[in-house]
C-alpha cells in the first residue's frame, strides 16, 4: 500500500540544518528541566521507601488528605492523584527507612478512619522498597540502556557501516533525552515500566531506522551516478508511506493503552507515545542526515592531512 504517490520528493535533506537546531532546542530543553528539578522524578522503584494508594468512593483534594494525616509522622512524603481526577485515587509516598515502615498503611487507614467513614476509602496497594534495592535497580536500569546502545553499535557496524552505527547512536540517545525531558517537563514519575518503554523506544525507533539504512545502501548500489545527498532524499522518500503507515498504526494501538488502559501503564503508554513520535522523527530527520554529514567532512580531513 502506497501512502505518499510514486515519484514524490521531499527535500529531507535540504532541511537537515533546521531539524537538527529543533533538535538541538530540544535536547536543551531537555537538559535544563532536568537540572532544574535535580534529575528525573524517580519513583518508588529507583528512589526506595513505601508507597501506598488509596480510593476515596467520594471526591477529595489533596489538601484535605494532607491535613488528615498530620496526626502520623510520615517523614519526608509526597501525596499526588493518581489516574483520572474522576477515579478518586490517590498515591502517597514516603521515603522512610525500611525501620520505619511497619504497620504504615494501619497508621494511614486509622488516620483517615477519624475523619472518613472507613466504607468512603479504600487501601488498594502498598509498595515497600529498600534504599538499597532503589539503588541496585537504578543501576541495572542504566547498565541495561547501555548494553542495548553498545549492541545496537556493534550490529550496525557489522551489518552496514560505521558512520551508520554513529547516526542510529545519536538518533537513539536524541529519542531518549527527549521522552526522558518531556517526563522531567511534567513532572512525571520515572519508574521501572519507563525503563522498559525506553528499552521498547529504541528498538522501535531502530527498526525504523535500519529500513531507510538499508534502502540508502541498495540505491547507492545500483545509483552510482547520483551524489549521495540525492540518494539519501530519495531513499526516505521511498520508505515513507512505510514510515507513516507503521508508526500511525502503532500510535493507534498505544493510544488505545493511553485512553483505555487505566492508571496503571497510563504513563507507560504516555511515555511510547512520545517515543514513537521523537523515534519516527529522528529515523527521517537525525539518523540519515547524519550519515550523510560524516560522509562530507571526509574530503575536509583529507585537505588538512595534505
């Protein structure tokens, strides 16, 4: 099925300079609301201490909640909604030592139970994580990130060349700064399914990426008379309505999770989303202009060699 008609040229090329400065503005961006807000908001996984959530059967506001529980000494703790406002579900978290957890959730119900009648709340889960553990996990986290970059460097080298193992690189680090500053934007919490939305981010965008890789290297062998910037513009424009038609059908399926799927992967699939679009984008606009730009500082080397 041809989405973009035969024959048709877009000049991807032509406008690398002003998608890699939205890039770049991005990738600022990016880094600055990270520094800003000292790093990602780690969750309960990375982070350690207790996490429990709670159902009011009828509306309440934060406010109200934090009042109730002023009784109880919670420490250094968070009370956040959690889900659709209409759900009435709320996250509080605390990053007390794992000596100060026993029997939390019976100090937060009993709390509540002096204000709320105890059939108006609902304790649905209670999460505890050492600091250790938050630590151990933070670390396997970051390590499986980096095992996947250096694999997918040491494959594309094997399979194409180097400088097309540079720019699917930088595509994939572009991608992941991106949905991880968008995160930091929001204030969203970054958790262990985040890792594996990144980790799914990568391969998606990869594969997107190797497709145009692989056209690229067919036309430049059987169009050897075209400069390569010619052969890279033609080669995007003919996996197009691929690129379309595959990540449309895909944002179609993650949008459905978003929507539909509940609280629980909502910032999951918020986090594919985002990682779909920033991947289908880096594929067309990062990853094969950069190829094409390794190639053309080449002859500049050669000239100072001389």
């Amino acid at each position: 099925m041809e989405f973009i008609k035969p024959g048709t040229n877009f000049d991807f090329v032509g406008r690398m300079k002003i998608a890699f400065s939205i890039s770049l503005a991005l990738i600022i961006i990016s880094i600055l609301s990270l520094i800003i807000h000292g790093g990602p908001n780690l969750g309960i996984d990375f982070a350690g201490g207790t996490l429990v959530q709670i159902k009011f059967q009828e509306p309440t506001t934060v406010n109200d909640i934090r009042d109730t529980l002023k009784t109880i000494n919670l420490g250094n703790s968070t009370i956040q909604r959690f889900g659709y406002r209409n759900n009435n579900e709320f996250l509080i978290k605390t990053e007390k030592s794992s000596s100060g957890l026993k029997g939390l959730s019976d100090k937060i119900g009993g709390a509540l139970a002096g204000v709320y009648p105890k059939e108006m709340f609902e304790i649905r889960r209670v999460e505890v994580v050492g600091p250790k553990v938050g630590k151990d996990l933070r670390e396997k986290g970051i390590l499986a990130m980096l095992i996947a970059m250096i694999g997918i460097l040491i494959y594309i080298t094997w399979r194409f060349e180097f400088r097309y193992a540079i720019g699917s690189i930088i595509a994939l680090i572009h991608d992941v700064i991106i949905t991880v500053g968008i995160f930091s934007l929001l204030d969203k919490e970054f958790t262990l399914p985040i890792i594996a939305a990144l980790l799914t981010i990568i391969g998606y965008s990869l594969n997107d990426t190797i497709v145009v890789y692989d056209r690229i290297r067919e036309n430049s062998k059987s169009i050897k008379r075209q400069e390569l910037e010619q052969i890279v513009n033609s080669s995007i424009n003919q996996t197009l309505s691929r690129t379309i038609l595959t990540s449309g059908t895909t944002l179609l399926v993650v949008g459905a999770l978003f929507f539909l799927g509940g609280a629980v992967i909502h910032d999951f699939a918020f986090a594919l989303l985002v990682g779909v679009v920033v991947g289908t984008y880096s594929s067309v606009f990062i990853a094969s202009p950069i190829v094409l730009a390794w190639k053309n500082t080449k002859p500049s080397k050669k000239k100072r060699k001389r």
